[in-house]
C-alpha cells in the first residue's frame, strides 16, 4: 500500500468519541470508528493545486476504520470489512497533552508521531491535524475528522 495513502488511512482509525464532555471528562480510553474525514491539500505533491479528499462513510464502504485505547498508553488500530474481518492492524502508543492527542506507531522503519486537536462532539469529537498526508515536505495538509464510541 503506497506510503501516503495508509498514513491518511492510518489516521482514521486513530480518533476515537465519546458523548459530548469537556476537555477535563474526556476519556480515550474505548473501542472507535471514524464516521467523517477530510483532507485538505494546498500543495497536493508540490504542486500549486489544491487536493480534497472528503468521505462521511455512509454509502457502505469496502472498509470502515475502527481504533481501540487502552489504559496503559497503547492502542490498536484496523479497518473492518463488510465481511466483519478486521484487517491491516496495527499498534502503537498514545497520550492527551491538554486537548491534544498525540499518536505515535512505526511504519515501515519509521517512527510517525501525529497530533490532533480534540473537540468533543455528541457520542464523539472532532480531530484536526495539520501533517504532510501528501508527503510532500510540506506540513501544510490540514485533515479534520469525527468519530464515535463503538458499544460493544
């Protein structure tokens, strides 16, 4: 899977929701799914055009990403098929600066660490992050996306 393509995948699976709550109740740790992403790309692959990719999940789609974080720092992440298999999974650790979640896992032979700013939601929050999702140098790539609480 092309480099790019699986960390703006990768960064679905990774925000999580809860019912709406101040920054001071949020708790990451639950089972996610991404309901919403968009990524906005001023410098698409340095060039002067800009590139959006926009989905909110609801026309049945080959994947859903799902994320689950754990008490001790960790989390895992997958996309579930419409087969109800969980694939692609992958694992690294977490943690809350404030109302920041900072994610870090290895891809390949590099370690990826990226933020989000939190902002709760009803049954979940809202994360933006600004990263180069493009992979083109330039962290300029601002991706925004809303999650809610998978109930087991």
């Amino acid at each position: 899977m092309n480099r790019n393509v699986f960390l703006l995948i990768f960064s679905i699976m990774l925000m999580t929701a809860c019912k709406k709550k101040s920054m001071d109740e949020f708790d990451m740790v639950n089972k996610w799914q991404t309901t919403y992403l968009k990524v906005e790309m001023p410098t698409a692959n340095k060039s002067d055009s800009l590139k959006v990719v926009e989905d909110r999940f609801d026309h049945n789609p080959e994947r859903i990403a799902q994320s689950q974080y754990f008490m001790d720092g960790t989390f895992s992440a997958w996309f579930l098929t419409k087969e109800g298999k969980q694939v692609d999974r992958t694992t690294g650790k977490w943690s809350m600066k404030k109302d920041s979640l900072i994610v870090d896992f290895i891809y390949g032979w590099k370690t990826v660490t990226v933020g989000y700013k939190i902002i709760p939601i009803e049954n979940g929050f809202k994360g933006i992050s600004k990263y180069d999702w493009d992979n083109d140098g330039e962290y300029d790539d601002l991706l925004t996306m809303e999650t809610k609480m998978i109930k087991n």
